[in-house]
C-alpha cells in the first residue's frame, strides 16, 4: 500500500476532527437512524466543535499559511455557528434552502481547491449532503433530507479517518497498480 500520509499540521488534524464529529452529529440527526435523535439535537456541537473550535483552527491555519485549510475551517465553522445559533428561529423553508444553497457553493470551491482526496472527498459529500439538506427544505421533501443526512454522516466519517490517519501514519491514498511492460498512456 502506498504510504502518502499528508498529515499537514496538528492544526489540521484538529480542524478535521472537529469538522468530522460536527458532520457525523448533525448528519445522524437528520438520518432519523437513532430513535429520538434530530438535527436538532447536535445544535450545541454544531455552534461550539463545528463553529467556534472550527473557525479558530481555521484562524491558525491561516496564520501557518496554509490557505486551503484555512479558508476551509473558518468559512465552514462560519456556517455551523451560523446554522446553530438560527437553530429555532423564525426562518422560512425558502430562507434556510437559500442559506444550505449558499454554502453549497462554498462547498464546491473547497472540493474544487483540495489537493488532498481525503479532503476534496469530505467537501464533495459536503456539498451533495448541502444541497440535498437544501433542496429538501425548499420542497418540504423529509425523504431528501434524510438522504442528505447520510451524506453528512458519510463526509463527517471520511473527515475523521482523514485526521486518525494524519496522527496514526496511516494510508490515505490507494496504491497504483503498474502498467503491464510494453504499454504505455498513449497505449
């Protein structure tokens, strides 16, 4: 197996970590697979691990340089201390699709920027699990948000496997296989 551990910085790990639990918390709320259990309910993780531990590690981020990170830890612990802190407020379904869409957009540039397939994976199921939260919110349609839910749950474990790998020197990137003798990329 090929051993590419791009562990980046210990703020980096943290960011991932609080990123990951926020992820898995909120997403497991909206799956309904825990009896009891709604989005609702990860509201006090999602303002404090998602919001405030994610924006000041972003903060960090940026202070070691490190852009993609950085702008990706600060804007996204944006939307979590935004999303908990309206958490029972008086918004329309409209207005908090036009919210998940917004971010959603935010998500797409953080795929796009990741370098890591680790991360550009996490942001990639972060916007699906966004835009189906979204879109579920704008037709009134429990089905895709329960869908978007796994999303969250699936980028939230991808996050924290992304950070247990940084910090245990695990693999994070497949192995390639070589080309059989003889062939070449142009065949």
């Amino acid at each position: 197996m090929d051993d590419d551990v791009s562990a980046g910085s210990s703020t980096t790990v943290a960011g991932r970590l609080a990123l990951g639990v926020t992820l898995l918390a909120v997403g497991l709320g909206y799956t309904g697979l825990i009896d009891g259990v709604t989005a609702a309910d990860a509201v006090s993780i999602a303002r404090y691990v998602g919001g405030v531990a994610l924006f000041v590690a972003g903060l960090m981020a940026l202070r070691d340089r490190d852009t993609v990170s950085g702008t990706a830890f600060a804007t996204v612990g944006a939307l979590w201390f935004t999303w908990a802190v309206s958490a029972g407020a008086e918004v329309s379904a409209n207005a908090s699709g036009l919210f998940l869409l917004l971010f959603a957009l935010v998500a797409l540039t953080l795929t796009v920027a990741a370098a890591d397939p680790l991360a550009k994976g996490t942001y990639g199921l972060f916007l699906i699990a966004l835009i189906l939260l979204a879109v579920a919110d704008l037709a009134g349609h429990d089905g895709l948000a329960r869908a978007g839910g796994w999303f969250a749950v699936a980028a939230g474990a991808v996050a924290w496997y992304a950070a247990t790998a940084a910090l245990a020197h695990w693999p994070t990137a497949l192995p390639r296989r070589a080309a059989r003798p003889g062939v070449t990329a142009t065949g």
